[in-house]
C-alpha cells in the first residue's frame, strides 16, 4: 500500500487534567474494594488472624528464591542471593517477632488500674515501596498490616513493578486460602506520579506506610494524611583504636556487600583512630577493598554522584564494585569488593560524603574521639540525620557517649550496621524494613516501625478513687507531764531545739533542757529561741546555718504554730541544703504527684512539743513560711514534713492568755470543720473532725476561762484536729487568713474566726463552680455542715437550715470568746484594705489550701468574702 494511502493513527496525548481523573478513578475503585475487605477483616479474631498471617509468612519463604531472582533481573540491583536472605527475613523475622502479639480487641484489662487497652485498626494502608527492596519490603508491610487488620494498597516502584505484583498476589491468594477476604491486598497497575498522588492524597487512606527517596517520603508527608516514613542514610562508622580490627573490618565489608549495599542503615563512611589507620586499611586490602589512588578521585566521583542533586547517580545504587567502576571509568580488580576513597571534608564541596547505597566507602582519619566524634556527627548532618551509626570499640563508656552525642536513631555496636540497623539479627532491636529517623530526620517516628505502629489504640478508663491513707508520727504522747518521755526516746544525742523568745521567758525551754539531762548518755544541746510570730525565709535560713555547725540528731519544736512551721522547715532545708524555696512553695493539686519533690530526712529526726492548743503542726506535713522579701505567707505541705515524734503535754497551755486561748481554739474549730468538708475528707478523718467540733464547742468557753481539764481537753482536740486535717487538708478558710495575716499583721487564729462564717455560708451553698477530685462524687458540703450541726445537738428543718444554723453557731461561740469578726473591728483601715484587697483575692486562689475547698472558688468570688470579712456582713451588725 503506497505510503500516503496509510492511515497515520497516532495516540492523543493526555493533558494532566486527564492523567489526574483516571488517576482518581482508578484510586477510587481500588479504594471501594478495598474498604469493603476492610468492613469484612476489621470484625475477625486474634486466631482468624494469626491464621492468615502465618499462611503469608509461609508463602513468602516458599518463594523467597524466585522473588529474589526475580527482583535482581528486572530491577539489575543488588543480588538475588542476598535479596533472598532478605525475603526470609521479612517473613520469618518480622512474623516470629510479632507473632504473640494482641493486635485485636481488649489486649489490657488492668483491674489494679482500672483502664482496658483496646486495639483497632487504622483502616486503609497506603504501602511505599523501593526499588532497592522490593519483594522484602511487600512482604513485611503486608504481614504487618494484616496482623492489625488493616487492608493495603501498594504503589510499586516503576523499576520493580513485576517482581513486587507477583510478591503481592502469591501473598494475596495465601491469605484467601487462610479465610482472608478478597482485595485484602492491592496495588497500582501501573506507576506513575498521577497514581502515587491520588493515593496517597485519597481521603480514604488511613495512614501512609512510605518507603523509598526522599521526595517520596516528603510527597507522603505532605499528602495531608498520616504518613509513617523513613529518612535517608548516610551512616557513618567509627572504628576506634581498642577495636577488634579483623572483626570490624569483616562486620563493614560484609555489610557494604550484602546486596551491594542498598540497606539504608549500611555504612557510608568509616573514620578511623590515627594509632590503628594503617592497620584497618591492610585489613580492607585483604578482603579486596580497592583504595581509589588520588588522582582517580575525581574521576569516579565525576561519575559517581549527580551534582545537582549532591546524591549518588539513579543507575549506581545497588550495583556491584565493579559495574561501578567501569560505570566511572576506573579500572579496578576483577575480584573488588568494595571501593574506598581515603577522604578529608564532609558536603557539597565533597561530593563522596554523601549516601552511596552502593559497595563504596569513603574513609577518614581521626586524630583523636573528639575529632571522631565530629567528622561522625558531620556525616550524620550531611543528609543522613536521625538514621543510624556505627561504632567499634571495646570501651563500654565511649560507646555508649558516642551514642548520646550522635543524632541517629540507631547506634549499632561492634556490627554490620546495615543488617545490624533493620534488627534482631546481629542485636534485640525490632526487626522491621521501614527505620524512622525521628525529628532529626523530618519523621513522626525514631523506631524502627512494626506492627504496634498500625494500631488504633482506645483506652477504657474507669472511675477510681485516689489512693487514700493516713500518715501521722508513729508516736504521740499526749497526757500532762509527758513531756518526761524525752529521758526514754531513742536516738538522741545532740538536740537542737527551735522555739520563739516567750518560751525561753515563761522557762518551758528549762523544763525541756532538765528533761534531757535526765537522759542517761551525756546529751548535747543547742537553743535557737529567734522564731517570730510568723516564721520568715531569714529565720529559716539562720536557723539551718546554726544547725549545720552543730549538727544534731534530734530537733525539738518547742511552742505554738510558728516554731513548730519553722522547725520543719528548717529541718527539710539541713537534711537537704539543695532544697529550693521557689520549688516548695509551688502549688499542687495532688500531694503525692507535685512537681516539686521534697527527699525523706535521712540524719534526723523531729519531735514536735506544742505550747497552744491551735495549729496541730506537731502531726501535720505542713508549715507555713512568710516571705522575708514579699512579705506573703506560703503553706509548704509535704509528707517529709511530718514530725516523728509528737508530745501533747497540757501543761504548757494552763498559763496561756485568754485571748490567745480564744483565737487558738477557734482555729481548731476551723481545722476540724474544713478537713470535714473537704474533698479528700474520708471516713477515717470525719471520726477525728466530728469530736473536735463536739469538744471545741463544749470546752472552748470554759478553757478561755482558765479551766485546767477544758484546756487539756482543747490541747488534745488540736492534736485529733491537726491528725485529720493532715490527711484531709483545709479550704479557702485557711487560704484567705494566710493572705490576710501577710498584709494585716493580725494574728492567724483571729483571722480564720473572722472568715469562718463567711466560708461556711459560701461553701453552703450550691457552687457555681464544682470542685474537681476523683473521690468527691458530687457536692455535699451543705449535707456535710448539716451532718456536724446535728452531731452537735443542733435543730433545723433542712439540710440548709442546719448550715446556716451552724454558722449562727460559730459565730456565737466566738463572740462568747470576746471575739469580733470583722477587719475593721480589729483595727484595719478601709485605705489599707482597699489597696490590698485584689491582690490578696488572686493569692488566696494560688494558695494550696484552696485545692481542697468543696467549692471551687473564682477571684471575683474570694474578693466578695474578703470584703466580707472587712465589714463582718452578716456577722457584726453595726
């Protein structure tokens, strides 16, 4: 037929509007199948399967020879050989490590915790996979994916895409065999970026398994879906003068062979200690290691590195020594094994540091670790961050520094680190064929990925109470004159005793000196008497210093609140000098999960011998410090803080004032009723609260009077109060007196009087905001107060009408106590207070009392009562 009879048929050439629709469809009918097997395999057992995956694993080692042949001959990479090991390791490696894993349903039921861990899938894989492992890769991330119920779809490396469709379908057809469902496993008929793309972008993909160069992997990154991918490799190997040379020599050579080196863990570079260079190198030459003479240097790099993308040529990787020598131009023996460029420089301008993924090292010479460790950690930075690096050494500690100063993922010790680097062959690392690179290297992961990796993990978490106890000194003596017990105590040597000057004056610092020289050792004893009415950071401070030179076995607190406070905390800071104050006076919501940690005393111990019937701090973990700079109160609160030792001797309290008997007294009434209402109030501290409040209400007015056995009675209230409150803690009642003692100067037990009422009546009413703790199921502190007032003979209709009637109580008890209940009443000027009162509402809500209030109080809210308590609105009718 003449010529220009003949039809010319010519195929339309797409536009990318075209190639990105079929993309789409094609995508979209891969994704509808495969999300139907996926609706199927997300329903099946733990055995179900097992049972699909030991089929797949055992398809991939019958075929594991054929594969690998097949991906060496189409892809003219690496060696079949080689890449077979590679396919029994994918299959028999990857299943036995995985294998008794619980990848289905409830893998936890942990009654002691209470929380159940479930396992879910992810849903649609989308599976990367290189041209250097091509049929490997298939294998693990099927494996993998179908142990978590997860279906997946592949997108094939165009250079492999026959070796690695055959991979998918002899696994497919096992795991049907097995009772898989159908398109359990699929893949893109043909590579192309349009393809890739619509993939990886579909709105379908769960996560992205990638694999492969680094735009690949940024591409996955990018997609806007989860993506799981690795980073390049340019691992460098240290072989440091203690090393076995012929073992470290045989390890790298066997690695950078392996395949031809196309492992992304293998070796790139090896920097050897001067002292060992020329013998590491003679090792290298007996194994056939070619070294490049200098003027061949050029030449093979020339044609061994793309200059504009600084990386090893596309047709270099994975071939043998030497195909790339001829590919070069270099002559080298026929029987080379690897190639080595003896080098100095690291980047651009050294273009052999770079990956090679290929038989060809470049080697350098260190002249110390310090210079190892940097030419190392500048291979690393120079595209191989977050990856892996080698070390050979004998020196435990160098290898291990050398891992904490590297920034890889992997430190692989006196092995291969190619075969090494993928796991649990040379070491017990998790054997996977996907290596995250973490943060250095761009990528959501540092771990070698696994199965666990393709799981959605769902928690169950039940209700629980927190643990609940109740720490108190292991001894209290508390009849009068138990203060003789101190001839009998144990472990004292040489006292300390902390105490204020009024003690020293009324001669109750004498009776504690007679007690201890009735001892029969020879005890020693050194008084600080400086405590001030509130205990500043500058008493403490000189107090520790004192301590420190005469360093006691024993310290006595001997008084009311303040010496005890101050003893405590001079205490913690002579059996820990490195204690911070910032740190103890932070807030916390959880006693035992503060950020700040104070240590157990470990070389003293504390008896605690109260003066008044008020504070309880001599069965308390608590003090409260005023800041010698600001001037603020802060409560430091701590189980460290507990005195071993506690003597409630009532004859230190038949001569106090009344006054000071008064304010006391009222403060334990407070102690009792908070730890009653408080979030973490138990059964076992209620008991204590209830017979404080009995018994402060029955004997506080006479104790006030001079009433020996009232007042012996209250001391030993305080104690009980204290007992309670030290386990249940207090409420805004304490938060607001400490801010107001701070700025006021008033003494802390007319303080708590004062706000009393105006708490009660605040918390008894329903919150506007609620109070967080896991073991206070719901407000009660209306019911709580009502519960006291009928306790205490008290009559009302209601619930509310019982607090409101226990209010009216406590104010009627103080006013029998001369008390008043305003700030104004005692002495503070409106200026004063106006100025003050903003700031004392935000310190009231950062104080930690206030985390255990029944009520959670807003600033606005502690303003209203502060101003409350200036006027006594309610309570002080004027």
């Amino acid at each position: 037929m003449p010529a220009n009879n003949k039809k010319q048929v010519e195929k339309k050439e797409l536009t990318a509007e075209e190639k990105k629709q079929n993309a789409q469809k094609l995508v979209d009918d891969l994704m509808a199948k495969s999300q139907a097997a996926f609706e199927q395999l997300r329903y099946y057992s733990q055995e179900q399967v097992d049972k699909i995956c030991q089929a797949m694993a055992l398809a991939a080692e019958e075929h594991h020879m054929d594969l690998a042949v097949d991906a060496a001959n189409e892809t003219g990479r690496g060696i079949a050989e080689d890449k077979a090991i590679k396919n029994i390791y994918a299959s028999e490696y990857i299943w036995n490590n995985i294998r008794h894993d619980k990848t289905v349903g409830i893998i936890e039921d942990n009654d002691e915790d209470q929380t159940i861990t479930i396992a879910d899938p992810l849903g649609i894989i989308a599976g990367i996979v290189p041209v250097t492992n091509p049929t490997s890769t298939t294998i693990f991330k099927s494996i993998i994916s179908a142990k978590t119920r997860n279906t997946i779809i592949f997108s094939f490396h165009r250079q492999a895409m026959k070796s690695s469709i055959k991979t998918a379908k002899i696994l497919q057809e096992a795991a049907e065999k097995a009772g898989a469902p159908k398109n359990m496993i699929q893949w893109l008929p043909e590579s192309s970026r349009e393809n890739t793309t619509a993939l990886l972008q579909h709105p379908n993909t769960a996560t992205i398994l990638a694999t492969g160069g680094p735009s690949l992997v940024k591409a996955a990154y990018s997609s806007g879906n989860p993506a799981l991918g690795v980073g390049p490799g340019n691992g460098p190997a240290y072989i440091e003068k203690t090393a076995n040379i012929e073992r470290s020599v045989y390890d790298i050579v066997l690695s950078k062979t392996f395949d031809n080196g196309m492992i992304c863990a293998t070796e790139n570079s090896v920097v050897v200690d001067e002292e060992i260079y020329d013998k590491v190198k003679e090792e290298f030459q007996k194994w056939n290691c070619y070294f490049l003479k200098p003027n061949e240097i050029d030449k093979f790099t020339d044609g061994f590195i793309d200059p504009d993308r600084h990386q090893v040529r596309g047709p270099i990787a994975g071939r043998s020594a030497n195909a790339i020598a001829d590919m070069c131009g270099i002559k080298v023996p026929d029987n080379t094994k690897v190639i080595i460029a003896e080098y100095e420089g690291v980047g651009d301008k050294y273009p052999l540091s770079a990956e090679k993924l290929s038989p060809v090292l470049t080697m350098y010479k260190a002249t110390s670790h310090e210079n190892a460790f940097d030419i190392c950690a500048q291979l690393l930075h120079y595209g191989g961050e977050g990856h892996t690096a080698a070390i050979h050494t004998l020196d435990d500690d160098l290898a291990t520094k050398y891992g904490l100063e590297m920034r890889a993922s992997r430190i692989i010790v006196n092995s291969p680190s190619g075969i090494g680097g993928i796991g649990n062959i040379y070491n017990n690392m998790t054997p996977s064929l996907t290596l995250g690179t973490g943060s250095y290297g761009s990528n959501s992961i540092s771990h070698n990925v696994t199965d666990w990796d393709l799981l959605n993990i769902k928690t169950i978490a039940k209700r629980r109470e927190n643990r609940q106890w109740v720490k108190i000194p292991p001894k209290v003596y508390f009849q009068r004159n138990s203060l003789k017990e101190l001839q009998d105590i144990p472990n004292i040597d040489r006292a300390f005793i902390v105490t204020g000057p009024g003690m020293s004056k009324r001669g109750y610092v004498q009776r504690v000196i007679d007690q201890l020289r009735q001892r029969q050792n020879n005890t020693a004893f050194l008084v600080f008497d400086d405590v001030e009415e509130d205990p500043s950071t500058h008493t403490v401070e000189k107090g520790v210093a004192m301590m420190n030179d005469f360093k006691p076995d024993t310290i006595i607190a001997l008084g009311g609140g303040s010496p005890m406070d101050a003893a405590k905390a001079m205490w913690m800071f002579y059996e820990h000098p490195e204690t911070s104050w910032y740190g103890v006076m932070q807030k916390y919501l959880d006693i035992r999960k503060r950020a700040y940690q104070i240590k157990k005393p470990t070389k003293s111990q504390l008896i605690g011998i109260p003066t008044t019937s008020g504070t309880g701090s001599e069965v308390t973990p608590f003090a409260v410090i005023t800041d010698s700079e600001t001037h603020v109160k802060y409560p430091l609160a701590d189980y460290a803080l507990t005195p071993n030792i506690a003597i409630v001797d009532s004859q230190f309290v038949e001569t106090v004032p009344a006054t000071t008997t008064a304010w006391t007294g009222l403060d334990v009434l407070c102690h009792a009723t908070e730890s009653y209402v408080s979030v973490m109030a138990t059964d076992y501290t209620r008991g204590w609260s209830l017979q404080t409040i009995k018994g402060v209400m029955e004997n506080l007015p006479k104790s006030v009077q001079g009433d020996k056995l009232a007042r012996r009675k209250m001391h030993d209230f305080s104690t009980m109060a204290g007992m309670a409150f030290g386990q249940a803690f207090l409420g805004i009642n304490h938060s607001l007196a400490h801010k107001m003692g701070g700025a006021f100067g008033l003494p802390h037990g007319l303080l708590i009087a004062i706000a009393m009422p105006q708490v009660i009546r605040f918390n008894a009413k329903r919150p506007q905001k609620l109070a967080l703790w896991p073991h206070y199921e719901t407000y009660h502190a209306t019911k709580d107060y009502a519960d006291i007032a009928r306790f205490i003979g008290l009559k009302g209709n209601t619930d509310e009408e019982l607090a409101e009637t226990y209010a009216k109580k406590v104010i009627e008890l103080a006013h029998q106590c001369g008390v008043k209940l305003s700030l104004k009443d005692n002495g503070v000027k409106r200026e004063d207070f106006d100025k003050a009162v903003d700031d004392l509402a935000r310190l009231a809500y950062e104080d930690q009392c206030t985390t255990t209030n029944p009520v959670e109080p807003l600033v606005s809210q502690l303003k209203e009562l502060l101003e409350r308590c200036y006027d006594g609105t309610g309570v002080e009718e004027n």
